[in-house]
C-alpha cells in the first residue's frame, strides 16, 4: 500500500530499515507504507520479532545505534516534514513534543532515582513555554485523567511504589502531558493481566477522544485492537500482508497468515473446547529473506508461484481493504477462506 494521501498526519512511504550486525545485515522493515489521519487510530499487529517494533522506532529514530541501524531507503512525513532528513535537534524536539511513545515495561522507561512528578514536570518544561507551577499543574490533570488516585500524593512518589497497572497509566500520563499529536503504544497490555489490560485500553481510547490524538498500537494480539484500532496493518517478516478497515479484517479476513492468527486466538466462550490452530513452522531467516511471500513455507496454500515472486496488492471487500497474496490471481488454485467458510474471490 503506498502512503499517498495529503491529508495524512503521518505518511509513511516504503520504509525500509536494517540491521548490520557481525553476522551480517538483518532486514527488519521492508518496504512498509501506510497512513494515519488525525484524530484516527492504526493497530499494527503480528507475531513477535515481525517488525512492528523496529517500524514503530524507525518512524521516531529511536532504534538502537549498536547493532548500527541503517535507513536504506523510504519517507516519513509527518505534518508534511520528512522527519528523516530533519537534524537530532529537531528529531529531539518532534519526540518531545509531538510524537511519544509508551513502551512494554514502564520500568526501563521510566527514571527509577526521580519521582513520577518531576519526570512529567521536566517533559513538560524542557521544550515548552510554561513555568514549573504551571507545568505541576498540568502534571496533576494528567495523573488524575490517567486514573491515577490522590495525584497530589502519587506526584511525589518514585516509579517502585506504583503498581505494574499504575506504572503503566503513569507512563500513559508522562506521554499525554504535553498533549501530542500522535501516541504510538508498544505492547502496553502485555505485562499486564486480563482485567488491568482492559482499564488500560479504555484508558487510551478515552484519551483519543478527549484529545484527538492519533494513535499507533502495537500488538502481536489482534483481540487487543478490535476495540481499539480503526485500521489494522498485518505485518509478517517486515511488510504488511494485509491492510484494512478493522471491521473488514475481522469480518472478512484475506490473507492466509491473518486466517492463522484469527485461528490461534483462544475463544472467549469457555465452554468451547473446540482445539487451537497453531502456525506451524518458522518465520524466515532476515539475514536472506526469500524472492517471493515470506509466509509461504509456512502457508498450507502454498503455491509455486508464491516460492518465486512477491505478490502484488490485490483488493479486497471494504474500502481500502488490501492483501499481497496469489490466491487471489485469476490462475490461482481453488481455496476456501476457513475464517468465513467462502471460496476466495479472484482479480483480474
């Protein structure tokens, strides 16, 4: 899907991104394009280790300088700025800002030796134009829009009193302080449990509304963002397989790797005992990824043509709906999607 529209907030266009390592370049991100409008929410979802996280640091520069990151081609613009030719500087500023992040575990995000106060009060002050006073007071809304109880209290305590859940709504706080446009959230459930996941994710869509804020979430759970997400992006071994409108994902899924992943997802009626399907197999070695689809020694649809030639984006049902995969080729052979129960719907 390449990334064209002109009223995007963010466009991302053929992001491409490496890893040079002793072993040899690893080939995280490949080639992903994708927008997102103000006001408007992406989950980018598959299994670890498939570059949702690399993506994710790539669009804010973020990724690790050892092994050495390398940009190999593509555009972020954000705003209609191409925040990868903008100097450190401004990249700093941009992340202060503009763009935050929360990140899996509070605790290594977090500063340990500063209280939860000061740390939102410095974010606020360093790049902005308010006082300390004014800063502690914005400071104290957030704790309190986060669901923090007694702000006043929790201001002047350090991250090892908070609970996991209160670490996490603390970040949440740390990152809405400064009102950004855009939030991405990287796994920001997954140390939690079920019932304080679900008061984290509702804390988030309550603050897109209540801000506007776009959003980015991160997740290799599709049931985390089928609330949350008006689009979806399935992303295997650095691109996206399959890109839509969350409802068309869910109600009419396309790729043969997104079938899977609706497959492994345990059912909420506890009663069924009906078994899970796992994916077999393993996902491709990046140091060399294959010619053709990345998921076809894993994909029972296999085809030759998979083996050899990476798919075009075929169109699906729902607007903007999109899938690379040759089951949707005129020649290709018969298939039935196990998700809806009906046969696979060819182009021309």
């Amino acid at each position: 899907m390449e990334g064209n529209n002109t009223n995007a907030l963010l466009d991302v266009r053929d992001l491409t991104f490496s890893f040079r390592t002793y072993a040899g370049e690893v080939q995280a991100v490949r080639g992903v394009s994708f927008t997102l409008e103000k006001g408007r929410s992406l989950g980018l979802v598959g299994e670890s280790g498939c570059g949702k996280s690399v993506t994710a640091k790539s669009i804010i520069r973020l990724n690790p300088e050892k092994p050495k990151g390398l940009y190999k081609k593509g555009e972020v613009l954000f705003n209609g700025r191409d925040l990868l030719k903008i100097s450190d500087r401004e990249m700093q500023k941009v992340r202060a800002q503009e763009i935050r992040m929360i990140f899996q575990d509070p605790m290594t995000s977090l500063n340990p030796t500063m209280t939860i106060g000061k740390q939102i009060v410095e974010g606020i002050v360093k790049y902005g134009d308010k006082t300390k006073e004014e800063a502690k007071k914005i400071a104290l809304d957030t704790l309190a829009l986060a669901g923090i109880p007694s702000p006043e209290d929790r201001f002047k305590q350090y991250p090892h009193e908070f609970s996991g859940g209160m670490r996490q709504r603390a970040m949440i706080a740390l990152a809405m302080a400064v009102n950004p446009k855009l939030l991405i959230a990287d796994e920001p459930t997954t140390a939690l449990d079920v019932t304080i996941q679900a008061q984290i994710l509702d804390l988030i869509k309550d603050i897109q509304k209540q801000y506007d804020t776009s959003i980015i979430m991160i997740t290799h759970d599709l049931g985390v963002v089928a609330n949350i997400a008006d689009n979806i992006a399935v992303m295997y071994a650095g691109k996206i397989m399959e890109y839509g409108a969350a409802e068309d994902i869910f109600a009419h899924p396309s790729h043969p790797y997104t079938w899977g992943v609706l497959q492994s997802i345990p059912p909420e009626d506890t009663s069924n005992r009906e078994p899970l399907h796992p994916i077999l197999g393993s996902p491709p070695d990046l140091f060399k990824p294959p010619a053709g689809c990345p998921f076809a020694a894993r994909c029972p649809y296999a085809m030759k043509a998979c083996t050899q030639l990476y798919p075009r984006a075929y169109e699906q049902t729902g607007e903007g709906h999109w899938c690379s995969c040759w089951l949707y080729h005129p020649k290709a052979l018969s298939a039935v999607n196990p998700i809806t129960g009906q046969g696979v719907v060819r182009h021309e």
